[in-house]
C-alpha cells in the first residue's frame, strides 16, 4: 500500500482549504515539505491545481481528520482500501534478447556448448534466450551459419550476467553423478600396515637360472668321469 495519497498537492490544497490541519500535519500526510504547504496556502504553490478530496477517494477517514485537527501532534494514516486488486502473476518464459544482440547468441551458444558441456538445453534456453532447435543444431554443426560461428563468452556480450551463468552451472555440477573410484586403489589396512621384508624364493628372478645351471654342472662332471674312466680301461690293456 502507499504511503502518500495519489495526487499529492491536490489533496494538500483541499486540506489547506476545507480542514484546520497544521502544515506540518498535511505536510507529514501528503509527503511534501512544510514550506511547500504554506506556500499553498499563501498562494504561491500548486496555483491553478484543483483540490482532491480524500474522504471522496477513499484515502481518508472524516473521523482520521476531525482526530487531527483535535491534536496538532497527530499524524494523519492513509486509510487502507477496501477494494483489492488481485495482483497478476507474471509467467516466467524465455529470457528476452534486444534485437541488436540476437546475432550474437549463436556463438554464445557455442561458447556454452564448448566450456560448459555439462550443461542441459533448459539451461542454455534459460541464459540466452534461444530455442531447443538452434541449440541442437550449434551442437550437431548444422546450423546454416556453422562455418562463421567463433565462441563468444554470453556474459560478455550482455546476454546474461555471471551471477546467472555460475547459477546455471553450480546447478549442473550437483545433477552430475558422481564419478565411481579407482579399481588400483588398496585398502588401508594393507597401505598402512606392516611391510614384510623377509625374502621371497619368487623375487629372485635368477631362481630358475641358477637351477638350471646346477644342472648343467653336474651333467659336466658326469661326462669327466666317464672320459676318465675311459683313459684308465685303454691304459689297462696297454
């Protein structure tokens, strides 16, 4: 509800002129100056401006007035209206881009497409004030200007404002899910537990190759003896 009467110094004027008020008292309910008052009254302000009756356009009581003029400390109050105007809701649709700037929402749109991917088609819809078909089309590449499109930041071309842009995509951050954990990742138990350093048979990996090798050395003084034994049989009969 306001606070001052519609017509201000029209009422200030049928007040002067039909009640006893104090200038300071039409002055505090008209919500104008106390000298501005007088010099309504003295003829030197509002000449020619036909007064408003506020008992006639609801906006004061006789009783409010007849209460002032009784006490000159008492601050006249706006009567409230009995008639209530239903206030009409104002439908949010989509965001209203001045004529000069439409060309340049293309590459708004793309800059979006680009550096902010996680972002929905609602959202973009939402910031630049395009439609689901242009948008589709900048992400396909098949929009008809495809080839001229370069990335342009929206909040630099006055498309939208960053306070809106980081809105937008905060909101997009939490819808994502959450990206699952590594599989290599061990259990503390076994990062934080005790390192057994005893030597393993597996960790030597010339393990095979010294079996083998034994191997091969016995194999070697096998085949002496028999050369030796040989020699000793052919000396025998000599």
């Amino acid at each position: 509800m306001s606070t001052a009467p519609l017509m201000p110094k029209a009422t200030a004027v049928w007040l002067v002129e039909n009640t006893g008020l104090t200038f300071d008292q039409i002055a505090d309910f008209c919500k104008l100056h106390p000298l501005e008052v007088k010099g309504i009254a003295d003829g030197e302000v509002a000449a020619g401006i036909k007064g408003q009756d506020p008992i006639v356009a609801n906006q004061l009581t006789r009783d409010e007035i007849q209460r002032g003029e009784r006490d000159q400390h008492y601050r006249l109050k706006l009567a409230e209206s009995k008639v209530k105007i239903a206030v009409a809701k104002v439908k949010k649709g989509p965001r209203y881009t001045p004529v000069s700037r439409r060309q340049d929402r293309p590459n708004a749109i793309l800059w979006l497409v680009k550096n902010h991917p996680e972002l929905k088609d609602a959202q973009i819809m939402r910031l630049v004030g395009t439609t689901k078909t242009t948008i589709a089309a900048i992400r396909e590449r098949t929009h008809w200007n495809t080839q001229q499109l370069a990335p342009a930041d929206p909040v630099m071309l006055g498309l939208c404002s960053q306070i809106d842009l980081d809105f937008e995509v905060g909101r997009a951050s939490k819808d994502r899910p959450a990206e699952p954990e590594s599989a290599t990742l061990l259990p503390a138990e076994i990062t934080t537990g005790p390192v057994d350093r005893s030597p393993r048979v597996d960790d030597n990996p010339f393990a095979s190759l010294s079996g083998s090798s034994r191997h091969v050395e016995d194999e070697d003084k096998l085949d002496l003896n028999s050369v030796f034994g040989k020699l000793k049989g052919i000396r025998q009969k000599d």
